[in-house]
C-alpha cells in the first residue's frame, strides 16, 4: 500500500472537511456537462477525483488489524456481511487460538464457531475458515499465494477478498469492489453497473492501475464517513465540486456535518491498531461476546 504523507493535514480529527459545500481539495470549481460524456472526459474526472480524494484521505488504509498475509485474508473472509470493527475486535482471540493455517485447520469446528459467533454467519465463516486453512497447509506450505489465479480457488474467497489480500499483503494492484464502492463510482457516474465484475472492469478502464488499491480505500473511506448510502452528506463534503450527485444528501453545512462518522466526526475508527498516520483515534476495545450476533440474524451492513 502506497504510504500516506504524514503531516499533509493535521493530526487531529479536524481532519473533518473545513471548506464550504461546494468547494473541492484544489480549489477549482465544476463545469456543468454538456451532452453524453466522452471517454476522455469520464478518464479526466475519475483521476480528478482520485487526486483529490487523495489529498482528503492520505492516511487511507486498510481498516482490518493484521499482521501478515495470512490474518489478512482471515480477517477479509470474516469481514462479508459485518463491520470491520467487530472483525478487529474478534481476530485477537481467533489468531492467539490459531496462530498459522496448520492450528486453524486443525480447530474443533465448535469451538471455532464459538470465536467466530459475533461476527454472524459464523457457521459458513467457520466452514470456509477450516476448508481454506488446510488448502493452505496442504497446496502451498501453510503459506497465502500470491496470485489471483489460485487465491479465488480457496473456499470462501472471492475476487473482492483476492484483491485486498493482493493489495495489502503483496503491493500487487487490485479494486475493491464492496458495497461502498460501488455505489460512490455510480454517483460519481463513473459506470452505471451495478455486477461487482463489470464496475471492476469499467473503472479499471478510467483510473491507472498503479493506483487501484489507493483508489479502493479512498473511496471506501469517503462512503463510509461522507457519502453514506442512506444520507450522504453532501453539504460537508471535500469532493463535492467534482461530484455530479451534489444534492443528494444534506446539503446544510452545519447539518451535513452532524452526519460525519469516524475521524470525520471526531470519533474512533475501526482499527484496534491504527497506522500511526491515522489521524482519529484507535477503536474502543470490548469484549467480542457484548455483540449480539446469530447465525440466522440478519447482520449489520458493512460500515
Ligand atoms: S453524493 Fe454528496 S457526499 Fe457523495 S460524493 Fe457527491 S457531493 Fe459528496
């Protein structure tokens, strides 16, 4: 992952944007479009958009804790249908009990299931969690692969999680496609798909690929912090000069403000461990078994 730029803002959770609705991070103003769009101009705008979403969140990270390949791609399997947060707060427990591929295959399934019961479809996460341990134990010498091609075959892993494990873990360039990322590039209007694959496909058309990881966690970011699906916040947003869906959500200064979460608001963010860029504070701890969680419930969305 491309290093942040430390002091680029300040450290604080004022790194909340400051300029008026409407401004952008360079100060320049939109042009109304005129006509359908030309590819060059698609092109323009969505690297526009990158640099300035750059400028907003130059501490973007990943906002699962790990500490190699291996918990990462545990902590992404984990993550489907759940916060990051209550991911963080359950791989401690989940690698003190299984360290490495060789201790996870080996777990009792109950007592996985256990560990891993806050964070909702635990039986299926469990399942997938044994079934991909022992491909790595058994194919690869307890090691992740690093390649695409071979990481979509392990159970429960798909090209979203593929690509997190590749761009975090092994600097290898990815997209990721979730649910926040989608729905910002349709109302930047970068694409108009809505299948995960052709929206991968679509903007890796528009943005350079020695970006794509970057682009992934600064438009997770602003989804998960400004341009929430419900209730954007519009009228507090950094990028809103460059956005064609300006309106969509509160557009009142001090009301859009109100809607910030994370740093944004001033409050923690997901990560137990935090780079040390980060510009909010570390998660609160709390014990994993205060979640309410069921293998039948309807879990939380991703926030
Ligand atoms: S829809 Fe609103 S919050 Fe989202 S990027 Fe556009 S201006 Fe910002």
């Amino acid at each position: 992952m491309k290093r942040a730029r430390p002091g680029r803002r300040s450290g604080s959770a004022s790194a909340a944007p400051s300029r008026p609705a409407g401004g952008s991070a360079s100060g320049r103003t939109r042009k109304p479009a005129a006509g359908p769009e030309s590819r060059l101009s698609r092109v323009r705008r969505a690297r526009r958009i990158n640099r300035e979403l750059g400028e907003v969140y130059y501490y973007a990270h990943p906002e699962l804790d790990f500490e190699n390949p291996f918990q990462l791609l545990v902590a992404t399997v984990l993550s489907a249908q759940t916060t990051d947060l209550r991911v963080n707060l359950t791989t401690p427990a989940l690698f003190a009990a299984y360290p490495d591929p060789a201790a996870m295959a080996a777990a009792d399934p109950a007592e996985l299931e256990e560990i891993l019961r806050p964070t909702g479809f635990f039986r299926a996460k469990a399942r997938s969690l044994l079934g991909l341990s022992a491909r790595l134990r058994d194919d690869y010498g307890g090691q992740v692969p690093g390649r695409l091609e071979e990481l979509v075959k392990l159970p429960g892993v798909g090209r979203k999680t593929a690509f997190v494990v590749l761009g975090n873990a092994f600097g290898v360039p990815g997209l990721t496609v979730d649910t926040h990322f989608g729905r910002l590039v349709r109302r930047w209007r970068l694409t108009e798909q809505t299948d995960p694959d052709r929206v991968e496909a679509e903007i890796a058309d528009l943005i350079p690929r020695k970006e794509w990881t970057d682009f992934s966690h600064r438009t997770i970011f602003h989804g998960r912090r400004i341009c929430h699906a419900r209730r954007p916040a519009c009228g507090a947003c950094p990028i809103a000069a460059v956005c064609p869906s300006f309106g969509e959500g509160e557009t009142d200064p001090a009301k859009a403000k109100k809607l910030l979460k994370y740093e944004m608001g001033g409050r923690p963010g997901q990560r137990l461990k935090p780079p040390p860029d980060y510009p909010g504070e570390p998660a609160v701890p709390m014990p994993p078994e205060a979640a309410p969680a069921s293998d039948a419930a309807a879990p939380a969305r991703d926030a």
